[in-house]
C-alpha cells in the first residue's frame, strides 16, 4: 500500500492571505462579526446574559411593547429562538409579558426596572468593544461604514 503524504498548509491569521483585504467581502464581513461577537461575550460574561439576551433588552429599550415577532425580526433570531429567550429574560425577572388589548393572542413585551438596570450595567461593560470598533475610522469613514452596511442589509 502507498503511503499518502499531506502537506500542511498553515492557516493564516485574521488580515493575512485570504483572511486579509485580498480575501472574499463576505468572508470578511463573516470574520469581523465572529471577532466581535466573541468579544461582545468576554466583555458580558459577569453579567450572566448572553449576547442575544442583551441584543433583545436593547431592542425592548428602544421598542417598548414589541410583540415576540417583531423582537425576532429585529434581533434576527427565529420565532422559537426568541420564545425561549423571552421565557428565560421572563425568569430572571428582566421582562415582562402581556395580552395586546386589541390582539389578545399577541404578547406584548417590555423591560422591567431589573431588566434596565441590568441592561445599563452591560452597556457599560461593552463600550470599550464598540469604541474599538472606531478607532481607525474618521467621522466621515465611520459615515459610510454605516451607510454601506444598512445598504447590505436593505
């Protein structure tokens, strides 16, 4: 039997070879989300609450009385994704659920005091990671970064 030889290749770093400005504009943008979420998680761990805990407070901070669908969409999770991390923030005691006066099926959900107070201690926590991700931008860079992105998502 002949024996096969592999050559090992040694994978790049992130900015290095495919990994770097040379390299696919989605992989890209892939790597840079996985670099700061991983981030976003070491800066929350204290906490206890995850990244889409957080996300979804965020969210109910901004949108009061947003239904489990509309904080799906907006968080860009499932519908059953979002269903047990409601359930969880409802157990901590962080939101609160409620029948929609017209639609009593639908479940409206806002934030509780704890659930504030605990969402301005990660704010806290995370802004550094965020202002990392400007430090090399211009007011003007950081525009069009902007700009670009909301495009690629519309």
């Amino acid at each position: 039997m002949k024996k096969i030889s592999f050559t090992h290749t040694s994978v790049p770093e992130a900015g290095e070879g495919k990994r770097g400005e040379k390299g696919h504009i989605g992989y890209l943008l892939r790597q840079a989300y996985a670099s700061h979420r991983t981030r976003m998680e070491q800066a929350l761990r204290e906490t206890g609450l995850t990244l889409p805990q957080f996300s979804i407070l965020t969210m109910l901070a901004a949108y009061p009385n947003a239904s489990g669908a509309e904080l799906a969409r907006l968080s860009l999770l499932t519908p059953q994704t979002m269903s047990v991390i409601v359930a969880n923030l409802e157990r901590a005691g962080f939101v609160v659920r409620t029948p929609h006066k017209v639609h009593g099926r639908i479940q409206q959900i806002r934030i509780t005091a704890d659930g504030a107070e605990i969402l301005s201690r990660c704010k806290l926590l995370v802004q550094s990671v965020e202002q990392c991700l400007q430090t090399e931008l211009s007011d003007q860079d950081e525009a069009l970064v902007r700009r670009w992105l909301v495009n690629v998502a519309k």
